[in-house]
C-alpha cells in the first residue's frame, strides 16, 4: 500500500534546527581560537548543514468520505521513518 503524501516530518526538522543553533555559534566562537584546519572542519560542518535539503521522511495516509450508513469521516495517521515521530486523528459525524 502506498503513502498519500510524504513531507518533512516536524520532529526531525526541530532537531536539525536545534543542531545548527548550536553548532554555527561555536565555529564562530572557535575562529582564532584553534588550528586553521579544525575551524574549516567546523565552518564546512555547518555549511553542509545549512545546504543540505530536509528530507521527506514523514509519511501520511488520510480518508475523507462518507460510508454507507450515513456518517461523514476524516481518518489521519502520519509516522516518521526516521524518529518514529507518530500522529493520528479519527473524527466521525452522523449526517441527518
């Protein structure tokens, strides 16, 4: 069975964030500080970081519709195949 939708998954992309945060302060806080070819290795790091694309891991499965019994229904499931981040969401209503 195949995915409805793959996107970026909000777990992963907070944690990437959170990494670079860190990350770009201390290549900057390290310039002059260590060797030339330490703060490259630092610097390109971060570079790599910036210019890598946010992969689509976060796969999504939904189901609008109405059954045969008269009840209109929205069924949303989501899980990430890198961190296992997981949301779902059921909502049904009787139509009169």
């Amino acid at each position: 069975m195949s995915a409805d939708n793959w996107t970026i998954c909000p777990k992963c992309k907070s944690k990437k964030e959170d990494i670079e945060k860190k990350t770009r302060p201390e290549a900057e806080r390290s310039y002059g500080k260590v060797t030339p070819d330490k703060f490259l290795t630092l610097i390109n790091a971060v570079l790599n970081k910036e210019n890598k694309k946010q992969e689509e891991t976060l796969r999504e499965d939904y189901k609008i519709g109405m059954d045969g019994y008269g009840s209109f229904s929205i069924n949303y499931r989501a899980g990430c195949v890198e961190c296992g981040f997981k949301y779902s969401y059921d909502y049904t209503v009787p139509i009169p």
